[in-house]
C-alpha cells in the first residue's frame, strides 16, 4: 500500500512540477546538456587490484562518482527521484560498451531497505538500460542479511569478511536459468569492488559463465 501511494505521489509530482537540471537547477532535462559536459568519464577503466581473487570476467565504469553524476545518484537513491533512472541508463547506452549478454541484473538490497526506500535504485535503472539494450532483466540474487553500509566500513579486512554468506542466488529456478550464461551486473557506485565482486562470486558458483561488471560511478581515483 505505502508502495502505491509512493508511486502516486510521486506522478502527481511529475505533473504538477517542470522538470529541472539537478545539479544546476535550470529548467528542462533533468541533466542539461551543459552539466552533461561536466562528467568525468572513463576512458582507460580503474582495476580491482585490492582482492585477493576477482571473480568479475569484465569490469566497466562510466565515470568518477563527482557531481553532477554523484547529484543524479544520490537524488535516485536517497531522494526518492525514480525519474532519475532513465536518464543514468541512457547515460550507460551511450557511454559505454554493453556487451552482448543473456541477462541483465543487478546489485540487491535487503528487504528492509527495499521497504525504506520502495525501490531498489540499481533494479530502476537495469530496467530501464534493458529496454535500452534489449536484453532481458532478471533478479539473480537476493540479500540475505541486513548491515550497515558497505561504504561506512573503512578497515578493508572488515569490508570483505562481512560480505561473506551474505549474498545468494534469489531461487532455484533463478540457478537453472543462469548456467552457462553471460551475465552483465550493474552496480551503481563501485567504492572498493568488494560488494560487486562478491555478487559475482555467488553467480559464478551457481554455474555462470561470465559475469562483467558494470557501474555508474566509481570512488576509486
């Protein structure tokens, strides 16, 4: 019910305000193409140098996690602007190489956050860059325990040893429908890689054949 009200809420606001660039507020799209100018991209990608074993095949990264991108991001995931969405995928589709793959997924969150926050906004932006790409979004993994935010963990040990059993794969008929197959998994801010390498840990262990990384944003200089 709150879910629905969200929603409704948030198309009323859509109807009733003009969009405007969220980073300099001038009238229009919500990125103007002058801000879009603003974003660092990555031509040569950031490596995960800091695991002891990488399970991702492939690793893409838009761009640096800075504003205006890091003003997108944010409003998506703590603002509640799921308008937000189809402009970071469009972003990905023209920016980036999407590889040719059976399935698109994504990063999870817990259910406690889902109800928090109504949406997961890594599973908005997968649906929307799906369309995009025509290929088919399919929730592969679930949380299975609910912490405190990866990025607040600062001790890189600590990172890494509570990410262990804390992902899986969302059912059985999830695990045969991904043996053999290529995957693509968005992420939306890589910090140290560990969250995005364990997902891909617990896909490639239920018989994925390639998993490539894909994230909007990346703290890593």
């Amino acid at each position: 019910m709150q879910n629905r009200l969200m929603k409704l809420w948030q198309h009323l606001l859509q109807l009733l305000l003009p969009d405007f660039c969220l980073n300099c507020q001038r009238l229009g799209p919500l990125l103007c193409e002058h801000c879009h100018h603003g974003i660092e991209f990555y031509f040569q990608q950031p490596t995960i140098n800091n695991l002891e074993q990488v399970y991702l095949d492939e690793l893409q990264i838009m761009a640096k996690f800075q504003p205006p991108l890091s003003i997108l991001i944010k409003a998506l995931k703590y603002k509640h602007a799921r308008n937000v969405a189809p402009t970071l995928a469009a972003l990905l589709y023209q920016h980036c190489q999407i590889a040719t793959a059976d399935y698109l997924s994504f990063v999870p969150i817990h259910q406690i956050k889902l109800r928090q926050r109504y949406y997961n906004q890594c599973q908005e932006v997968a649906l929307e860059l799906g369309q995009l790409a025509h290929l088919p979004v399919i929730t592969m993994l679930k949380r299975t325990r609910h912490q405190t935010a990866q990025a607040k963990i600062k001790n890189q040990a600590q990172r890494l040893n509570r990410l262990s059993q804390t992902f899986a794969i969302e059912s059985e008929s999830v695990r045969q429908l991904i043996r053999g197959k290529r995957i693509i998994l968005l992420d939306d801010v890589l910090t140290t890689g560990a969250t995005l390498n364990e997902n891909a840990k617990v896909l490639k262990q239920a018989g994925a054949a390639w998993v490539r990384g894909l994230v909007i944003a990346s703290k890593k200089s």
